[in-house]
C-alpha cells in the first residue's frame, strides 16, 4: 500500500476511532440517566406506598403498642385461657362479684330505670327467644378500642370454649390514647366459633385507633350492627342516646350483661402481658383469675339455662348454683 493511500485513510480512522468513542460516552450518560431516574422511581414508589398505608389505616397509630403474641405463642396462650380446668373455676365458683349486679328488668321501664342507676349490670329481661339455626344465639356487641371490652373477652373466651370451638381468633388492645391505654385483650374480628349447644355472634363496632389525630379523632369503623341487633342493644342497653355502653352481651333474649362487673376492671390488667393474664386466669387466688373467672363462671351459669344444663362438663353444680343467681 502507498503513502497516499495510508495518508488519506488515516483521517478515516481517527473519525471511526471518534465516532465510536462517542457513541460510548453517550451511552454512558443514558445509563447513568436510567440509574438515576430507578433510583428516583423506587424512592417515588416507597413513599407513594406509604402514604396509602397511612390513608387506608386512617391516619391514626394502629399500633402504638404490640398486638399481642403471634403463631405458637398465640396458640399457647389461646389454649391456657379456652382450657382452664374446672377444678380451678369451680374453686372461683362466683368469687367477690356483689349480688346488687344481678337484677331484674323484664320491663322496659324496669331497663330504663337501672340503666339509669347503673353503669353496669346483669340483668333477666326476658324477652322474645333469640335464636339461630335453632339454637340459642349469644350476641357481643363491643369495640376494639374499648378497654372494658378488652376485659371482658378474656372472661367470654373461657365461658364459651366450655360450649364450643373458636378458630382465628387474634390478640389485640385497647386504645393507646384511652383511659386504661393498651389493655391486653384479643379480637373477635375475623374469628369463628361453632358449638352443637349455641350460636355465638360478635360485633366489634371500631378498631382501637383513631382517624386524623391519634389522640381526638374518631375511632375507625370497623363492623356495623344489623337493624335487628341495634333494637335488641335498644331494649337491654338503652344508655344514652343511640345504644348504651360496650361491652353488651344478650343471653338469648334470656339475659343481658352490661358493661363489666366488679371486680372485673380493666385496671387489674394494666401492664400485664398476654402470657401474664392467661397464666393469672389459672391460678384461682389471683386477682385476675378471681375476677375473670368468676365473670366466666356467670356468663356460663347464664349459657347453662338457655341449654337446659347440656353438656354436663360445663354446666358442673358449682355452675348451677350460680343459675339461682340469676334466676329472678
């Protein structure tokens, strides 16, 4: 090859040497570019994410607090509180909760009268037979937030495993801007319950957090009642205004408790773990174990009147004698 001919191909070179060198570097920057902007659209992404989380759960603090044990700790302390040996709750039998609970109403007079007098009662009302599939049917109406409620739940998953079967059922707490903040409970929300004696329905009004500010706004919708449900918490659980206080539990139209009966409080809860209550509701000479079991012992002695005492295993004679209580 001549000189001219290496002369005139050398600029050619350098232009494709060039040419690619610049194809390289743009290239680079679109990589770069594309880096940046996946990094952007990740950040973008996650914030986005949780905005809605915060949207959906209403703005409020779901959890100030932990919720309670979860897979085999659930699962332990679920069966210490659904299989606690008759010897103990017999021990209990009605333990310190005074007479002046137990009341008469059968009239709506008579219901206005101590709902008035009363914050909390358990009270014969007697009215048309409340029932589902030919059972009788228990009805729960409470909220998540509500500490009295979250009282109250460890004493009816004890009296109704006596009767039946819960499957799903979840811890839980109060409220953590209440009174009596993050009392220990669980959740009816999302169990299921199946008994040959009763039917057990539950409705759990609000979640335990708030919307907009966690300390003043309302608390979440979380279940809303049926007609029918409102007029029964009308007629036993008159209250103020639109249904009375929660907890409220209807006996088959046979009974209604209201609220929690001393010494059952929220109060004797306080700063216990899940664990702690479940093994207090075990050893019958403990505060607790006095006052939810007892609390059991009654909702059960009231069960045991709509079942004609069936099954025996429930319905012992210490439980019986606790039916004459009731009966008015």
């Amino acid at each position: 090859m001549g000189k001219a001919s290496r002369t005139k191909q050398e600029p050619d070179r350098r232009a494709r040497i060039a040419a690619q060198r610049e194809a390289q570097r743009r290239a680079e920057q679109r990589r770069r570019i594309y880096l940046a902007g996946g990094s952007i659209l990740v950040v973008v992404i996650v914030v986005i994410a949780f905005v809605l989380v915060k949207l959906n759960s209403g703005g409020g603090t779901a959890a100030a607090s932990s919720n309670g044990p979860t897979g085999a700790a659930l699962a332990s302390v679920t069966k210490q509180v659904t299989d606690i040996p008759s010897s103990v709750t017999d021990q209990v039998a009605g333990g310190k909760i005074p007479a002046a609970f137990f009341v008469d109403a059968k009239t709506s007079s008579a219901v206005s009268s101590i709902s008035t007098s009363m914050g909390s009662y358990f009270a014969t009302v007697d009215g048309p037979a409340l029932t589902e599939n030919g059972k009788p049917e228990v009805l729960f109406i409470g909220s998540e937030y509500c500490p009295f409620c979250a009282a109250q739940r460890w004493a009816m998953i004890n009296a109704f495993s006596r009767f039946g079967t819960f499957s799903g059922l979840t811890t839980s707490h109060s409220s953590s801007s209440d009174s009596y903040p993050n009392t220990p409970t669980y959740t009816f929300y999302g169990s299921t319950y199946t008994s040959k004696y009763i039917a057990f329905t539950s409705v759990e009004l609000q979640h335990n957090y708030r919307t907009g500010n966690s300390t003043t706004g309302d608390y979440v919708t979380l279940q809303t009642p049926t007609a029918a449900q409102n007029t029964i918490m009308a007629d036993y659980d008159p209250g103020s205004g639109d249904g009375g206080p929660i907890p409220f539990i209807d006996f088959g139209n046979k009974y209604a408790q209201v609220g929690n009966i001393s010494p059952l409080t929220p109060q004797l809860l306080a700063g216990k773990t899940w664990a702690q209550v479940a093994t207090a509701m075990n050893e019958p000479t403990s505060a607790i174990g006095q006052a939810e079991d007892a609390n059991a012992n009654y909702e059960t002695a009231a069960i045991c009147v709509l079942t004609n005492n069936q099954p025996a295993t429930a319905c012992t004679p210490t439980i019986q004698k606790l039916e004459a209580t009731l009966a008015k």
